[in-house]
C-alpha cells in the first residue's frame, strides 16, 4: 500500500513539474520599463533585458599559450632584504 500511495505522489509530482508557465514576461501593474537608453531608438523588450551582455558573460579562451620564448630580466625581480634584528 505503501509503494502504491508513494508511486502516485511521484507521478502526480512529475507532472506538476512539467507545467510551467510559457508566457512572455511583463513588467509589474503600477511599474514601467527602464527609460530608453541614451543613443538608442527604443526601449529594450523584457527578454532583451534579460539576457546578459557581453561584459557579464565574456567569452573564454582556451588556447593559454601560442608562443613559448624566454623572459627578459626583471630589474625589479629582486630578492627579499635582510632587517637587522
């Protein structure tokens, strides 16, 4: 009996899952869209404003290393001094 009430939740719980809401976003009653930017023609939509640019998600390079050469002196490389106790 238990299996059973356990199996019906899960499958009742599953399907609750899957229904989401498929509508485009609206601003709130009482509440407007930011300004139009300086330069542009018009407002950005709610799903522009939504996804990131290019500075918030920058994209990534793997390629760490396309040359290899030796490094010049560092006349700043210089070792720790000794206090005088």
């Amino acid at each position: 009996m238990k299996k059973r009430t356990l199996a019906g939740l899960s499958l009742i719980a599953l399907a609750l899952a899957g229904c989401g809401g498929r509508q485009p976003l609206k601003p709130v009653k009482g509440q407007n869209l930011p300004a139009v930017p300086t330069g542009a023609a018009t407002a950005p939509t709610a799903a522009q404003l939504m996804e990131p640019s290019i500075q918030a998600r920058p994209e990534r390079n793997v390629e760490l290393l396309t040359q290899s050469r030796q490094r010049a002196d560092d006349p700043f490389d210089l070792p720790p001094e000794k206090r005088p106790q």
